[in-house]
C-alpha cells in the first residue's frame, strides 16, 4: 500500500542512488514513480526543503491527487496541521529574523522597556510570516481550518502589557532576547 510516507521514503531513495544532476533526478523520480515532471519537480523540492521551507507543504497538498496513493488526503487532524505550522514558523524565525532581532537588541541593551524598542522590528517580522500564512488569525473562538485561532493562544512579551504575540512567536521572542542579553552580559568588556 503506497502512503505519502511512503513515497517520500522512494523520492529520498532515488535521490540518494542518482546522480547529482537535478534534472537526472526528477526524471528518476518521474520515470520510477510513473508521474508526470511537475509533480516529480515539486516532490524533489518537498525532499530538499521541507525542513525549513513551509511552502513545499502547500505544494504537496496541491499534487496529492496525482500521486499513486491509496488514501489521497494527509492523514493529519486540524491540530497536527497547526504544530506543523508552528514548526515551519519557529525555522523561518530562526533562518531569517534571529540575526535582525539580536542586532536590535544588541543596540539596546542598555536601555529599559526593550519591547517598545523592538516594536518595528517585531511588527516587520510578523507581517513577513503572515505573508506566507504561518501566522494565524486571532479569533475567540478556534477554527485551525481557517488559520484562527483562539485568543488564549496570544501573550504578552517582555512584561508589556501593549504586545500581544502569537504564542510560539513570544517563545521564539523572549528565547532569543535572554539568549542575547545572557551572551553580551558575559562578553568581556
């Protein structure tokens, strides 16, 4: 029985036993799969990528029906898709807005009341996440189908009562400024 897992388990296979050539490798994955190029392309991408990139799971939603599978939908619940989501957002904060966050927090560590320095560089941050649709709408009540959800699923940061920030991205917040004011108290001065 082929099961999405499956066949990425074949697509990891075929890459390893192939050549390095990307074009050799999704026609592989299209000749030995017997899909067409597109879908073999976007399969090479989920395998290359999809540890970072949450894009490459949208995609392979789209190309689920044209894979030789016997179930055609994710066998995942609302609540799996949401921890998922959170996973890819917390990777594309680490890849792309932790440098830019501890650079900001570097130039203000000697001031008080760090989240109100931080307020543009956390507003940017969060409009460029909810551009790729891993930050959820706030609603009172959960619907992870749309993207919602609950209002208990937003913080405050940093002690300010102004700053309300989906959970996972607070975490992500208050993590990296602790990690950086903890780094720059014991550089030596």
């Amino acid at each position: 029985m082929n099961t999405l897992s499956d066949i990425l388990n074949k697509v990891r296979r075929i890459l390893e036993n192939s050549d390095k050539d990307i074009r050799k490798q999704i026609s592989n994955i299209s000749t030995i799969l017997e899909i067409d190029e597109k879908t073999a392309t976007v399969l090479h991408f989920v395998n290359k990528d999809s540890y970072w990139n949450p894009t490459t799971l949208s995609m392979l939603e789209d190309i689920m029906e044209k894979l030789p599978l016997k179930e055609q939908r994710l066998d995942q619940s609302p609540e799996k898709r949401k921890q998922i989501k959170d996973f890819y957002l917390v990777n594309y904060l680490d890849k792309y807005w932790k440098e830019p966050l501890t650079k900001k927090i570097n130039q203000m560590k000697d001031l008080h009341y760090m989240s109100h320095w931080l307020v543009a560089t956390i507003s940017e941050m969060i409009r460029d996440v909810e551009k790729l649709g891993l930050y959820p709408e706030i609603d009172f009540k959960r619907n992870p189908e749309k993207g919602q959800v609950e209002y208990e699923d937003f913080t405050q940061i940093l002690g300010d009562d102004n700053t309300f920030i989906y959970r996972p991205v607070a975490e992500w917040i208050e993590t990296t400024v602790n990690q950086t004011k903890n780094q720059t108290l014991s550089e030596p001065v």
